[in-house]
C-alpha cells in the first residue's frame, strides 16, 4: 500500500485541548485509483472524559452514554476522525450515525469508514461515486495469550500454511494483518451483501510483503457482485505505534 504517515499540522489549539488527545496524523493511500487521505488520531484513555463530545460538537448517543470510559474514548475519536475526514472533502460537519448493523453512516455522496483500538481511531471518506465500499481496520499484533483463539476465529487450515511459510514477519503481526484485512473486507462488502457474514467467506492465498498486498478469494457467494471464486487484493501498512492497517475499496 506504500503508505506515507505525516503529521498533520492543522490539528490546532481545539484538537489538543480534548481530553485524551494524544496526536493526529494523516496517512496517505491509494485506493480507488486515486489518493485517499486516512485521518488517525492517538489517545489516552486515562485522561479522557465525557466533556470531550460537548468540547468538540459530537453527538453522544444514549448507548455511549452507558459505556465504561474505554467504549466512550474510541466512539468520540473514531467519529472525530471521520468529522476531519468529511470536511476534507468539503463538507460540514455533520452526525455520523449507526445503521441497522452497527456500521457508521456517512452522508450519501460519500463512502466512508472508521476503525479504532488500543489508543488509536481512523477515519477516511471517499466520494460515493468512485467507489461500491471501503473499508479500513488497525489491529495490534495478537496477543500471545490470544493466538489460539484468533486463530480459531480467523484461519482455515491452508491459511496457516501461509502464515507458518512467512518469516519476515513475526507471527502476532502476521495473524493481526489476516484478521485486520478480513476486518476491513467486511466493512466494504457490508452494505452490499446486506448480511452478517463469517471470516471463512474469505480465504488467504499469499501475502505480498513488497507490494504491501494480502491476496484472498470468496470461499461462499456473497452477493451479485461478488460470487464464490472471486478474487481480490487488500492492502496494508505498519504504523509508526506498531499496528496494522489494511484498507479495501472496490
């Protein structure tokens, strides 16, 4: 994906005041033929409270609301990063809402996505009619005490041949890339197929460390677009804190 992290010196006095604001940086792909702009905010949650929302104009929901400190900490900075997202495209800050399967709602002349973990969220927007869906997801290297499960979760058993034929990446790494691309497939594809669907839909066939590029096909149809045998490359990037990133448009 050769994406290039910078810092993003807009960020200004109304960024660093928030509660728990620990950075903001602009990260560049190319998706959809053409650059795409991921908005990635740092935080703390330790040092965040819920005056942030009223500070920074975002609509907390009841549901948030109800939320330990950790859940209100990635919903506000994953929405304040999709706000950065849409005004780079020109447009007002508007309310992201949730849809009907928990997916963020963007305004309808864009396509948009937000991810978030640990202490970091992401947003980016591209314009509706250059795209059918995107998709972004960052994931920390498994834990070691989590491998077994993610494996279980994630992996057929031709995927972890490829897994255990990669040694240029540790493994937790290589596992988070599998399960961060899986992750962001989904978020592109979910309006389309209109269904909850499984990590087996999508099975790994290679990963192409130079090109930055997982190399996967549908194993189940999952909508006219997309029937069982189709084939498709999703990108990723390692971040400046250790993370994974992968990113689908189609």
């Amino acid at each position: 994906m050769l994406a290039v992290e910078t810092e993003w010196k807009a960020a200004g006095a109304a960024l660093q005041a928030l509660p728990g604001f620990g950075g903001h940086t602009q990260l560049r792909l190319r998706l959809a033929g053409r650059d795409c702009h991921v908005q990635l905010l740092r935080y703390d949650v330790a040092a965040f409270d819920e005056t942030a929302f009223a500070g920074a104009g975002i609509a907390m929901p009841a549901t948030i609301q109800r939320s330990v400190r950790k859940r209100q900490a990635e919903f506000f900075f994953g929405r304040l990063a999709a706000a950065l997202a849409i005004k780079e495209h020109g447009h007002a800050a508007v309310e992201v809402a949730i849809g009907a399967m928990r997916e963020p709602i963007f305004p309808t002349t864009l396509t948009g996505t937000i991810t978030h973990t640990g202490a970091v969220a992401a947003a980016a927007v591209l314009p509706a009619h250059c795209c059918n869906g995107l998709g972004i997801d960052i994931e920390q290297p498994i834990a070691a005490n989590s491998i077994d499960s993610v494996e279980q979760l994630v992996l057929g058993p031709s995927e972890r041949m490829v897994l255990e034929g990669l040694a240029q990446l540790p493994y937790p790494m290589a596992l988070a890339l599998v399960f961060s691309a899986k992750e962001s497939f989904y978020k592109a594809l979910a309006r389309a197929v209109g269904r909850i669907f499984d990590f087996s839909a999508l099975r790994l066939e290679g990963i192409g460390l130079p090109a930055q590029r997982l190399h996967f096909v549908t194993q189940e149809a999952l909508c006219a677009d997309w029937p069982i045998g189709s084939r498709c490359e999703i990108g990723f990037t390692l971040l400046a804190g250790g993370e994974v990133l992968t990113a689908f448009s189609w």
